[in-house]
C-alpha cells in the first residue's frame, strides 16, 4: 500500500494548477455578477 498523505512534488505542483484553474474562473464570474448587480437598478 502507498501513503497518499505525504505531499510530493507533483500533488504540490498540482495543487497549485488547480487553484490557478479555479482563480481563471472565478474572477471573470464574479466580475460579471458584480457588474450584472450593479446594472439590475437600471432595469427598474
């Protein structure tokens, strides 16, 4: 059996590509929501 808790070079390696992926999502997403909020009042 192999010991899947100890971090090596290639889990840290892919820890970081996984939180670049999700930062190339979430922050084109959240700007849109914040620029969809602040266009909401404009349709009132």
């Amino acid at each position: 059996m192999t010991d899947h808790t100890a971090a090596g070079p290639s889990s840290a390696g892919r820890t970081v590509l996984a939180v670049v992926a999700w930062l190339w999502v979430l922050i084109p997403f959240l700007y849109g929501v914040y620029s969809l909020v602040l266009k909401i009042p404009a349709l009132f």
